[in-house]
C-alpha cells in the first residue's frame, strides 16, 4: 500500500481484474485510453491527493468556515488546492472531452476521485457539486443554459448546489412543498424552505448556481427543476430545465433513478 489512504493494489485488482476495465477501451469512445492509463491516471490522483489535498485537511478542519457580515468564507489554505485540482483537470475528469473534461470511463474517474475524496472530502465538495450540478445542465439544459452556466462552472469559475431536501422533506423527496409559480412572462417565482444545503455559499467562486426542486403551483403531480440564477451570489432568476411526471410515488422513483443514473438523469423534459 503506497499510502494510507486508500489501498491502490486493490483498486488496480478491481479495475483490471475484476471489471476487466480494457474492454471499455476496445469501445469507440474510449479507444484513446490503454491499460497502462489506468495505473498513470491513478498515480497522478495519488499525487494530487497527497501533496495539494491532504496537507489541507487538518488545517481546514483547524480553521472551519466562518460567517462573517453576511459573507461566507472557507478555509484559506482550501483556495489553493481547489484550483491547483481544477487546473490539473480533476474536476472535468469523467467529463466528455468536447466540454473540456479528460473523457475517462466513469468507473476510473470514480477511483482517482476515491484517493482525492479519502484526502479531504469537505474539499471536494465543493468540486463534486459544480461537476454534479453542472452534469445537469448539461445533460438537460438548452445549449443557451449550457453556454450561461455550465460553462463557467466547469472553467471552475462557479459553483453549484442542488437543493433538494426540505425539513419535512429527507428520503420521502416526493413530500417537498417549495412551490413554482408560473408567471406570465415564462419565468418562476419560487417560494419555499430548503435545507441541508450544500456549498450554497462560499468564497471559492464568483457565483453559485442553485438547482431547485420544487412543485408546480395547483399540481400535485408534478415537480419541476429550476436553475436558480443569481448575480454576486444573490438569487434574482429562475428558468425551468425540466419536469418530472408521474410523481405520486416519487420518493421511492427518485432513488431508484439517483442509484441507477447518478441524478442528473431524472429530469426529463428539457425546455426553457
Ligand atoms: C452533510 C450533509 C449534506 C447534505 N447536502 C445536501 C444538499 O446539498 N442538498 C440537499 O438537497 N440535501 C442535502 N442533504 C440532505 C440529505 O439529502 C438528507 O439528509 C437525506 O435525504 C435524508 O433525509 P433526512 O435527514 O430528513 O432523514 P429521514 O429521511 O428523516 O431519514 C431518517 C432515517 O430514517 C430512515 N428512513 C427514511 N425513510 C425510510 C423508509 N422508507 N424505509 C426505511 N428507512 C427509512 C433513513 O435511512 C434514516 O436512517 C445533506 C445532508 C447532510 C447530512
């Protein structure tokens, strides 16, 4: 074991041996990768882990993140690492290479991302939230959403939340009572009360965009996903990026689609 963080022979065991990881590089789409990637790409997670991430949890965790006259910081030593991440293309890396991304099967950027998470997780929330949220909207917004938000959250310029979880409103997501209200004008007014909300403010970006879950006024049936724009962080805008039908028991569909998909997928009609 070459550290302690996580055990890499037995992740290269898994990779090779058990998943048989060459056989997504015979595909077209990952014909780019050879096996001999697979123990590089782990090697240069292991190194980020090591030396950018790690030195920064003991001291993050010492400092904390602090509210101070209505602004949120993180740690100072957190500023470096998250952009020495980004630079080295982490953040991107299952991402596809047309949106920037290093194109890696998921199943090898989720083992590089077990090294840099065992380093510092409350760290690579941050990361893990911009590459969730942004696979969202890139997986269901317009190319117009994509060019306005997607974009500069994968540049790292922005963060991203999803707001999900109410207080009455954990497992059981199909209870959720934040309401859209459809304007005439297309745009949504919401209103409601979110909670457990993740990075939904901090200093490692310019902006955060904000994806809502919430409920069609006067319909019970279906939920609708918004991005929640904002400017200087404060959110002015909302745009719909989809709905969900069907919803009487979504709790359950919900989590069945989240293990299945990984999130971004359960939104499924895209329009503006
Ligand atoms: C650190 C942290 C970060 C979070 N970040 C976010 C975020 O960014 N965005 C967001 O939207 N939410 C976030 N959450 C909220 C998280 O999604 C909820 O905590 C989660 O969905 C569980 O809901 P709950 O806490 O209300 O617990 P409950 O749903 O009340 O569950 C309590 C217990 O009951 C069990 N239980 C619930 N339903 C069933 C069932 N049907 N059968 C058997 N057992 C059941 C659960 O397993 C659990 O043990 C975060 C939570 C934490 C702790």
């Amino acid at each position: 074991m070459s550290n302690l963080l996580v055990n890499m022979k037995d992740q290269e065991f898994i990779l090779l041996e058990q998943l048989k990881i060459f056989s997504l590089f015979e595909t077209e789409r990952f014909r780019q990768f050879s096996i001999d990637d697979v123990s590089i790409f782990l090697k240069e997670a292991e190194k980020m882990a090591v030396h950018s991430l790690l030195p920064t949890y003991k001291k993050g965790d010492e400092e904390g993140c602090l509210l101070r006259d209505g602004k949120v910081t993180v740690p100072k030593c957190f500023h470096s690492a998250f952009r020495a991440y980004i630079e080295n293309g982490w953040l991107l890396a299952n991402k596809p290479v047309e949106v920037g991304g290093l194109g890696m099967p998921q199943v090898l950027a989720k083992a590089c991302m077990e090294i840099c998470y065992a380093a510092n997780f409350p760290l690579l929330m941050y990361t893990g939230l911009i590459n969730g949220a942004g696979g969202i909207i890139e997986a269901f917004g317009t190319e117009n959403q994509k060019r306005r938000f997607m974009c500069p959250m994968y540049e790292g310029k922005w963060g991203g939340t999803m707001c999900i979880t109410e207080p009455w409103a954990g497992s059981e997501v199909g209870a959720i009572r934040t309401v859209a209200k459809k304007l005439p004008n297309g745009q949504f007014l919401v209103y409601g009360t979110k909670s457990f909300i993740s990075c939904g403010d901090h200093d490692l970006v310019e902006n955060i965009v904000h994806l809502v879950l919430a409920r069609i006024e006067g319909d019970l049936i279906r939920l609708v996903g918004l991005i929640a724009s904002s400017e200087g962080k404060r959110i002015v805008r909302g745009e719909k990026v989809g709905t969900i039908e069907g919803a009487e028991d979504l709790g359950r569909q919900l989590a069945q689609d989240l293990l299945a998909k990984g999130g971004a997928e359960i939104l499924q009609e895209v329009y503006r």
